[in-house]
C-alpha cells in the first residue's frame, strides 16, 4: 500500500510530501532534479529503496516546488524559496529536528538550510553532490561549457523521451521497462520549459563560500565511476567540510538506488544509527528477502514471460530462470504466474 500524498504550505506554494516508516529518527530525503511521489513507486528498485531508508527511520520526503505534485511554475522557483521547502515539509510532518539526505541538486540544498537552521539538522548524507555545477579555474570537476550546452539542448525534444537515461543510469539504459517508466517519470515530473529553468538555477549555484562553515557531522556518498557527476565533486566538498567522512562506491549510476543500492543504504544506516546490518541478513520471506537476480526474474515473470525468454534477456540458462521463479514463488508466498502478476505492485515488482 503507497503512503498517503499530504502538503505543507510554503511560502507561495503547496508541496506534495509522504511520511514512511515509524524509525526512531527522522530522515528528510531531498530528491535530486526532479520526481514524482506517486510515480516512484511504480519503479522497483526506487520503491525498495525508500522502503529501505524507513526501514530505519521515519522517512519524510517531497516533490519540490514545479515537480511531480506539488503547485506548478512556469520558472524555477527563488533559490530561498526552494531552500525554505525543507523547513515547510518538516512543520507540516511534526519533525523538529532531522537528519537531510540530498541527492545532487538536493544535496546543495540540503547544504544551504542546515547552514540556515542548525538546530532543526541532526547529520547530512550528501550523495553526489557538488560545490557547482560548472568548472572553473579552482573547480576542474564541475562541467564544461560545451557539456553544460549540450545538455541544455538535449532537454527541449530530449527531455519527454527520457533520452538521458544512457548518461545518468547506464547500467540500465538497455531494459526497456525502466526507460518506459523514466520517459513517464520525465514528462510527469517536469515540463521542458521548467527542466531548462532548473538547469538554469543550478548553474548559478555555488557553494564554495560556504563549506568551511558546516559544523553538522557529514556523510558524503559517491559512485567512483559516475558519468554525469564526477566523483572528484565529492572529493573536493571532502576537503573542505570540517570532519566529513567520504565513501567512494563502485558503480556508474548517478541515482543511488539504480545499481548497487543496498551499499548506500547500509552506508547511510550505519552513520545515522551507528549500527551496520550485515548485506546477508535478509529476511526469509518477503520482498527484501529477494536477491537481485530472483527481483529481475521475478519481475520478468510477472510480465508474462517464459522462463526460456527471461533466460535469453539476462543471458542465463533456462534451467536457471526457472530455480529464480522457484525461489521468488517461495519467498513471496505465491504460487502461480497469474498471482505473481496479479500482486506485482504489492509486491514492488
């Protein structure tokens, strides 16, 4: 069952947030450049992610002002604007004080309102953030001009195809199911217009003034090999925010729950809690009790297809898809195709 869509009034806009999990702290996720509250759960591994992130916190997070469902704008909202979300969601949830969690974009604003209200920020998790979104003389990470401009015109016919998908996320950029929910997660997040507006907003962002003055213990999370953000931005922020603690991931994927997922939550767990759940202790039963092959099958399964067709799309044996449908069946308490299909979005398949 989807947690309920609530709003918290901002200064000139509703926003659309959830509240998932009863953990014993507060989490505020602050997604990166655009989402969609009721979409992301139609993605599987963003839907195991997040039920990840409250499997030990209570975890709060929105759609920002212009995306997904909160109040739409024809440009990208005031940087304060977008920085004071933060503190709306957190008054509207009942949170007084949490840990942030940023992705990208929304790492920086993650940045700028624990700066603004230190007292209401327990921790930050900054993933794949940035000091800046272009180079310059003493930030060679950031884009170049050409990239910058390419992108930007990339995004006007680009941008409701989903045709970025091959730059953020490459691992999966040849399984059409994901590229169909990201071309709807595209349109329905953002408009091209407001989509060239934040990247507008985002090149203007510079946090480089501002990072020898954060004193909040401070995770900072990167793929070693992502392409559309280079590591070298967290590098950089790790020289610079006083005792912040920097993990480099393998992986090419910009989104943290594309890929390796389960390595940036047990990171982000056993710096919030200060305990590290062993990778092996799955559940015996349920969807977490799933491996990631056994999800992949059964999802496959769930769109009705054959064991020797599932075999074929990941390049393994007949003989093996059918051992993965086996175990998916027993740990999710199905048993037949047509239940597996009927349960799929249950069961975040």
């Amino acid at each position: 069952m989807r947690p309920e869509i609530e709003y918290a009034q901002a200064e000139s806009a509703s926003i659309a947030y959830q509240t998932v999990g009863r953990g014993p702290l507060d989490l505020v996720f602050v997604p990166g450049f655009v989402s969609h509250l009721d979409l992301a759960w139609e993605e599987p591994f963003l839907a195991r992610f997040l039920r990840g992130l409250a499997a030990f916190s209570r975890l709060v997070w929105f759609d920002k002002q212009g995306t997904g469902l909160s109040d739409p704008t024809p440009d990208a909202p005031p940087l304060d604007e977008g920085v004071a979300e933060i503190g709306a969601v957190m008054d509207a949830a009942g949170s007084e004080r949490a840990a942030l969690f940023g992705v990208a974009v929304g790492a920086a604003r993650c940045v700028l309102f624990a700066l603004r209200h230190p007292e209401r920020v327990s921790a930050l998790v900054l993933f794949a953030g940035q000091a800046r979104l272009l180079r310059d003389d003493d930030y060679p990470s950031g884009w170049s001009e050409d990239v910058y401009v390419s992108v930007l015109e990339r995004l006007g016919e680009g941008w409701p195809r989903g045709d970025l998908v091959e730059f953020m996320n490459p691992s999966v950029a040849g399984d059409e199911r994901f590229r169909s929910w990201f071309r709807r997660y595209c349109r329905a997040g953002a408009s091209p217009a407001l989509v060239h507006s934040l990247f507008l907003s985002c090149a203007a962002l510079d946090l480089r003034p501002v990072l020898d003055r954060i004193s909040l213990p401070t995770l900072l999370l990167h793929r070693a090999d992502d392409g559309w953000f280079s590591v070298e931005g967290s590098r950089y922020l790790a020289e610079r925010i006083p005792g912040a603690r920097l993990v480099e991931l393998r992986g090419v994927d910009h989104w943290p729950w594309i890929g390796d997922a389960d390595a940036v939550l047990a990171e982000i767990e056993a710096f919030l809690t200060g305990a590290r759940r062993s990778r092996r202790n799955r559940p015996a039963f349920g969807p977490e009790a799933l491996t990631r092959r056994e999800r992949e099958v059964a999802r496959l399964a769930a769109d009705g297809f054959s064991a020797r067709s599932i075999g074929e799309r990941l390049f393994i044996s007949e003989r093996t898809a059918e051992t993965h449908i086996a175990h998916a069946y027993l740990k999710l308490g199905v048993g037949s195709r047509v239940e597996l299909a009927r349960r799929a979005p249950e069961l975040g398949l």
